[in-house]
C-alpha cells in the first residue's frame, strides 16, 4: 500500500481523514478481504503514519461499515451477509429512485452530457477482465447523477452505501455472465435515457427495477460464495488428537 502522500488534497483534509482515505481504497481494491484481520502497527508500516491515527482512521471505517471491532480480539474487515447485502440494498432503492427524481427536476444540461459519458465508459469496460474498472466506472455514473441531484445529505448516503458494497460488487462483476453484463448495461442505458428526457416517472421506475434486479444477483453471488467457503472447509484435513 502506498503512503499517504499519493492523495495530495486540495481542501487539505485533516490526517486522520487522509489516512482512512488510504485504508478504505485498500479495502475497495481488495488489497484486504473480508474477516482479516487489521493489525495496527502493520498498517502504521505500510502507511507511514502514527498507530494513532491508524487508530482513529479504522474508528472512522468503522462508523461507515466498512470494518468490525470485536472487543479482546481487535478490527477486521466487515463479512457481509446475505441480510446485510438485502438491508443495504433496500435503502438504495428507496435513495436512488429519489435522486433519480431530482435529478429529472435539477440537472444542468451539463449533467446530462456527462451522464451520457459516464454511461458510455462503463460500457465500454463491462468485461470480465476488467471488472474494477467497470465497477468505478459505475461509481462514476452514480457520482454524476448524485450530483444532479443536487443534494448533500443524500451524496452522503449513497457514499457510505456505496462504499460498504464495493468489494462485493466487483466480485459480481468478475462473475457475472455476458447475458447479465448485457443486460446491466441496457437497463442503465434506459435510464439515462429518461433521465435525458426528464421523464420522472420512468427514471423513478427503472431504478427501482434496476437495483432490485443488482440485489437479486448480489445476494445469490454471495449466498454462492458462502456455500463454496463451507465445502472447502468440510473437505480439508482435519486436524487429530495424537
């Protein structure tokens, strides 16, 4: 992991929100996975900052879901379950079908042209071997709709929600069939369509549609996952008493 000095801010962050920014794009791009466990002085190390703001950096992560404290035995990397994965998609639904809304009502033609862009870079990296780059570009689309939106409160929230999804949702998108990358791909080209053409309604409903179908794949992917963890671990060696 690279040092902190590869953020080089602008509105010059405080250190320990510089710091979480490094450790939270560590854990977006898989360089930590889910259950490991963080080691304090290790990430002091790799960082070159002080244990105390690591401290303070991973009880910023964990306020946004993205790690797990657990008294006696230290902070790991969060282990989504399939009813966390549901619960933060129903909180999508309800946020992103209300932006899409705002977005009809606030965006500059500016947004729009962007939109239009964002759409077509996501398409154009919607491969399986290029699975996180085609999951940014996803962010990227979202990050502009966000800011059609016009509203802070809600950036906010689909920031964390986001966030705590996105080392699953690259695994999704490495897994994913063509059939189910094409058909990602056209729901979001509909909907940037009747974002376009400010229809409400219509942007309101396929969003809605469109994250209900990303939960259904999300879950049953990791529901996948857990079943393939639990085999290997019944078929390898136990360990007997002498």
């Amino acid at each position: 992991m690279q040092g902190i000095e590869r953020f080089a801010p602008t509105h010059m962050p405080t250190l320990r929100q510089q710091t979480a920014d490094v450790l939270r794009e560590a854990l977006m791009t898989e360089m930590f996975h889910p259950g490991e466990k963080l080691v304090e002085r290790s990430l002091a190390e790799r960082t070159g900052v002080s244990r105390t703001s690591i401290r303070e950096a991973l009880s910023q992560l964990e306020a946004e879901g993205l790690v797990t404290r657990i008294p006696g035995k230290g902070v790991s990397v969060t282990r989504l379950s399939p009813r966390n994965v549901r619960e933060i998609y129903e909180a999508r639904v309800v946020l992103e079908t209300s932006m899409a809304r705002f977005f009809v009502e606030r965006a500059s033609a500016e947004h729009i042209a962007a939109l239009e862009a964002a759409v077509a870079e996501a398409e154009a990296t919607n491969r399986p071997d290029q699975a996180r780059e085609h999951a940014s570009k996803l962010d990227d689309v979202a990050d502009i709709i966000t800011q059609g939106a016009d509203n802070e409160v809600m950036r906010q929230l689909a920031f964390v929600l986001r966030t705590r999804m996105t080392y699953l949702r690259t695994i999704t998108a490495r897994v994913a069939t063509s059939e189910r990358r094409q058909e990602t791909m056209r729901r979001l080209n509909a909907i940037a369509a009747s974002l376009k053409a400010r229809d409400a309604e219509t942007a309101m409903r396929l969003t809605r549609e469109y994250v209900e179908r990303s939960a259904e794949f999300a879950v049953a992917t990791l529901q996948s996952m857990e079943t393939k963890t639990t085999r290997a671990s019944a078929a390898s060696p136990k360990d007997t008493m002498p």
